[in-house]
C-alpha cells in the first residue's frame, strides 16, 4: 500500500498556546510535578498510558479529585479481561460527580418540537434530583432494582437518571419512537421495577401518541410495579399509575448512597444484530473515570463549556452528553428530528444555545455540507470551539468543509468507540495536527491495536481493531447472562484475552487511523445503530415475504440509503401497495428510522455454509468493491446469489 498516497492532506496544526491551554497541557504540568513524569509529545503520553496501565489511572482518579467513600486497596485487582478487577474497596457514586461542580449557573439547556425552550440551573437540577430520588424511594426502589425509561431528551429524563443512580439503582433507557416490539425485547431482559414514560411527542409537525404503546409495555412486563407518565405533549398523565408531578411533588435534600466502583450504574443495548439485544452494564466507577478522561482530559470540557451532542436516550451518546456535568460543564439537550424543517437545524440550534462544543453522527455533517449553504455566515456560532463527529466514518470532503466554513479556529475531530464501553477507543487530541478523512489518535489508556485474522498485528492495512489491555469502561458483565458465555462470545471468541471490537480498522505509524466499516452486519443511520434482526423478525410476518436482506450505504444526504431485499413467495412481484404495507408496518412497529428508502426484489439471499446472511458482502459489492477477495466462493452456500448485488453496484455506488 502506498499510504504517502493514501494519507489525508493536514488541516489543522497545533501550535504552543493550544497545548498549553489545553487540559492536556495542564495536566502534563500536573505530572511532572507531582509525579516527576516529564512528558512532552502525545506519542510519549499515549505510550506511557499503556505501559503504565495502573499509574496513569491512579493519575486520572487523583487529578480529578475522586470523591470516595472508602479508599481502593488497589488500581488493578486482576487484569485478565474478562474479569478486570478495577479500583477494589472503594465506593463512590457517579450522581454525585456529576452535580458536585454544578451552582448557580445553567446547568441543562433543553430545546424541543414539542414544548417551548427550558433551562435549569445546578441548583435547579439537584433539587429535582433530590426529589425525584425520594419518590423513587417512596415506590419501594433500592439499590440494584431496575427503572426502565421510555423517554426523550428531556430535562426530567437527566434528573430521573441521576435520581436513580444517587440510589444505587440501575437505569436503562428507550427512545420512545422505538415501537413495542424493540422495547420490549429490551426492558424484558432485565425485569425492571418502574417504568416511565410520556403522553407522546411531536416529530416534525407531527404528534405522536405514545398512551396506547405504553400500555402494552407494560402489559407485557410483568415485574413492573408503578408506571410514572409525564405528560410532555398535553395528553395527560391519567393512562399510568401516577404523574411525574406527583413523582417529585416533596420536598427532600439531594443525597447519595456510595457504591462499590463496580455497582451498575446503567444498562445500554446492542443493536440485536444476531438476536435479541445484548443488556450491557457498565459501573459507576469504570464511567466517572472512563469520562472524565475522555470529556474533561481529552476534550478538555469544563465550567466554561456547554456541550450539544445530538442523540436519543436509546444511544450511548445520550450518555456522554449527560457525563459532561461530571467535568462542571452545561448539556444542551434536543428533542425533536434533526432534518426538520431541513437539514441545518440542529446548526440553529447550536447557536440558539451558545453551544462551544457540538458533537452529531457524521451524516448530519454530510447534510449539511451538502445543503450548500454557509452555515457560519447564517449562524451566530462564535462561541463554537469544537466540532465533534461520531457514528460513522467521516469523509475527507467533510473535514475539508468544516474549515472552509469556520476558518481555522475551530476545532475538528472524529472518533469511533462503541456502546459496550461507553466510550472511544481512538479519536483527537490537540496535541497532533487534524488530517482530512483521518481519526487522530489512540485514546489515552486505551492500547488498541489492528490485528490480522492470525492475530498477528498490522500497520497501513486493515485489520479487526482489538483492545489488548483492560479499560475501565469495559462492562461489568450483561444482565440475565450467569455464566458470562454471551459476554464473552461477544468479544473474547476470535482472540482469547483480547477485546475485538467488530470495526474494521487501518493504523498508521504515527498512530493515526482510517474505520472503514463495521466486520458485522449492523446498520448506522444518523449515528443511530439497528439490528437487522429488527428487520427481519417483522416482515416474517408478511406471508408474501419468502426471506430479506437489510442494507445500509453511507454518504447519501441525511442518514444515509437503508435498502430491504426481499425475496417474494411463489409467482408474486413487488408493487407498490406492498411496499407501502412493508415501509408503515416497520415504522409502526419498529421506529421511523427503520423505514426503508429503497425495497427491490430478487431472487435469493446469499449465505453462508453456517447460514448466516451475507450481508456485508452484498453491501460491500453494492458500494462497488470487486467480488475477488471480498468473500470466499467456497464459504458461500449459494455463490450466485451474490451476482444480483454486483450487478446493481452501477446503481447503488454512489448513494
């Protein structure tokens, strides 16, 4: 491989004020000092951050200043992964780092389609923390009891997570335009004790009415006890047992009970790719740790910053946005579709907000690009430092159109991490220039590596991006899983004793690297992750349906072109009532993402000789790449399935 040829033009270079000002710069400072390590180049840091693994993370914990019950009698109780052992003996509790930085000043800024504008200062918030937590200890909540939440981005849904995890309890979140089907798929996995929920929302111009869904939710949840309602578009809270209102109509002083480092903290889930999705639990010691790094050390995130990140309660990058009050930072929160009324809302929105940092999924940057307008001249975004893309690789001519558009002030990069540790593996750092089509670095901590299928490691090539050392945020275990087999099938089944992640990863010799897609068949749109197992499990039930093959193709504007190929039973043809019927029933069902752009017949679907759909392979001749080398002939059950999707690559190349 030529990589002179293949490396991106630089964009951004740092000089000796944006180290010096960084985080970065002053903990660098902070290190020489107090620990006598002189580092001067993010090379040197990043190498000693994984030679050292327990000393650069007792660095982390006693430079943000851990607020701990009792002391951990160690960094590292045992390294083998799975079964790290981190910080053991000690208790904290993640609620209370993130309001102990939070006064006077807005602490949550939430704009919606469906309520006017509200903002709440760290006053405000850990008020209605504090009540909040005592009407779930009124409701008979204690620590390790599951609250499921059926809520948007919304001012009551950050409270009613910190309530729950001032008290130990374990929270987990749906996007309330997922369907039943997909919610309960999820929230029956964990037996959850209280259910919230809202009347509905507006998308678009549209109301949605979200009574009826929840009811079935929670019909078909048996363990829950007490469903909350807010009554968020005006329909009333009278279908659940009691109103939010009446949740937090007490008055009670915001306190925490500490946990054991490794006590879960929240429960996130996979996309259901190969079956239902996988409940994956993080700790709150492995998250406060895990994002103070990432949010306050790497991003340099702190009082003076009010970050945006665009993301539903469903995605792990709802999360992240609500962990920067950990660094004394404000959130933005929005809720609402980020296309409407066209594709620069969400640029409004920054600005409305004074966002200085905002983060979205890497289409949205697309979309905007695209719309050819010039959104700093129609955006007062002068208070915007830094531009973060995640989601999905971002493409060259998107790094190029950011610093066209805001000159070279700002900052950009991309990351790519994951769910299953709530964080990045690699991403930016200020300390290094900014490449067009290139992610900067390895994150600090992490020893990611790219490994062939022998596990050899490779440099300037693809390989499977494998984690070979524990990270903190790494989780804890998945919920209803005993024995630990479907955690460790999941990440430890190709190369024992190393985490693969499943992305699809080039590292080059300055420790830079290209994600060029993921090695399973999971879709992406709009940074919104969907099984097609999700896919697939509603149009069995359409008897014309004989088989399908979901595919997602990065790069068109928006989110993306999600194709359905299906296979149709006996002599009949798809029309156009078919599709329809398929396209609302997905909707319905499902969520509105799921609605496909495009459903062509054909006559089979590829698979493998272990029966697994070919899906990346049929995406992959669909975008073009040639046939020889993609996919073994003899691993394929049926070869000349593949031959309708490499002669559609003339159509689907481009979208």
């Amino acid at each position: 491989m030529n990589q002179a040829h293949q490396r991106g033009e630089v964009l951004w270079t740092p000089d000796e004020r944006d180290v010096a000002d960084s985080e970065l710069g002053r903990y660098l400072g902070w290190l020489a000092r107090t620990r006598g390590i002189e580092l001067t180049t993010y090379d040197e840091l990043w190498q000693w951050s994984v030679r050292d693994l327990e000393g650069f993370w007792q660095s982390v914990w006693d430079y943000f200043d851990i607020a701990a019950g009792t002391p951990p009698t160690a960094v590292l109780g045992a390294r083998e992964m799975p079964g790290a052992q981190w910080f053991p003996g000690s208790t904290l509790n993640y609620a209370e780092h993130a309001l102990r930085h939070q006064g006077e000043r807005t602490a949550v800024v939430a704009v919606s389609q469906t309520r006017d504008r509200r903002e709440l200062t760290g006053t405000e918030l850990t008020a209605l923390v504090g009540r909040a937590r005592e009407g779930f200890r009124r409701l008979g909540l204690q620590k390790g009891d599951r609250v499921a939440a059926y809520l948007p981005s919304i001012p009551e849904t950050v409270a009613a997570f910190l309530a729950a995890a001032s008290l130990g309890v374990v929270w987990a979140a749906v996007a309330p335009e997922f369907g039943t089907d997909s919610v309960i798929d999820r929230l029956s996995q964990i037996e959850p004790k209280v259910l919230l929920t809202v009347d509905g929302y507006r998308y678009s111009a549209k109301d949605v009415d979200r009574r009826s869904e929840s009811a079935t939710i929670r019909a078909a949840l048996p363990t829950v006890e007490t469903m909350v309602a807010i009554d968020y578009l005006g329909l009333g809270a009278d279908f659940a047992d009691m109103s939010w209102d009446q949740l937090v109509d007490n008055d009670a002083p915001f306190e925490v009970d500490r946990v054991e480092f490794d006590h879960p903290l929240w429960i996130l889930f996979s996309s259901g790719t190969t079956g239902l999705p996988k409940p994956i639990v993080h700790s709150h010691g492995g998250i406060v740790l895990e994002q103070l790094k990432t949010l306050g050390l790497a991003a340099g995130l702190g009082p003076q910053d009010r970050n945006f990140i665009y993301a539903t309660t469903a995605w792990v990058m709802w999360n992240m946005l609500v962990s920067s009050l950990l660094t004394g930072a404000s959130i933005v929160l929005y809720d609402g579709n980020p296309m409407y009324p066209d594709a620069l809302r969400l640029w409004e929105v920054a600005a409305e907000t004074e966002a200085t940092a905002y983060t979205c999924g890497a289409p949205l940057l697309t979309a905007a690009r695209k719309s050819g307008v010039d959104v700093a001249e129609r955006y007062d975004l002068s208070r915007l430092r830094s531009i973060s893309s995640t989601g999905a690789p971002l493409p060259a001519e998107d790094f190029r159109w950011v610093y066209e558009t805001f000159g070279s002030d700002i900052y950009l990069q991309s990351g790519s991490g994951g769910t299953d540790v709530a964080s990045g593996f690699v991403g930016g750092s200020k300390m290094l220039p900014v490449r067009a089509g290139e992610i900067t670095a390895r994150c600090l901590g992490v020893d990611a590596k790219a490994l062939d299928p022998q596990g050899n490691p490779v440099v300037g090539e693809p390989g499977e991006l494998v984690i070979s050392q524990p990270m903190p945020s790494m989780p804890v275990f998945f919920w209803n899983d005993p024995g630990g087999e479907r955690y460790r099938d999941s990440y430890f089944d190709m190369y024992p004793g190393q985490w693969r992640h499943g992305d699809w990863i080039t590292f080059y010799e300055d420790g830079s690297s290209e994600i060029t897609g993921r090695s399973d068949g999971t879709l992406n749109r709009g940074g919104v992750r969907l099984g097609t197992s999700e896919f697939y499990n509603v149009l069995d039930e359409f008897p014309e349906v004989e088989d399908a093959l979901a595919v997602h193709l990065e790069g068109r504007e928006g989110l993306g072109t999600l194709v359905l190929f299906v296979v149709l039973r006996g002599e009949q043809q798809l029309d156009d009532a078919l599709k329809q019927r398929i396209t609302k029933e997905l909707q319905r069902r499902l969520s509105p993402r799921h609605g496909p752009d495009d459903i062509r017949q054909v006559g089979q679907i590829p698979y493998s000789l272990t029966g697994k759909k070919l899906e990346i392979p049929a995406k992959r001749l669909l975008q073009g790449r040639p046939r020889q080398g993609l996919v073994k002939e003899g691993s394929v059950r049926n070869p000349d399935a593949l031959d309708t999707f490499e002669e559609l690559a003339g159509e689907f190349a481009d979208r």
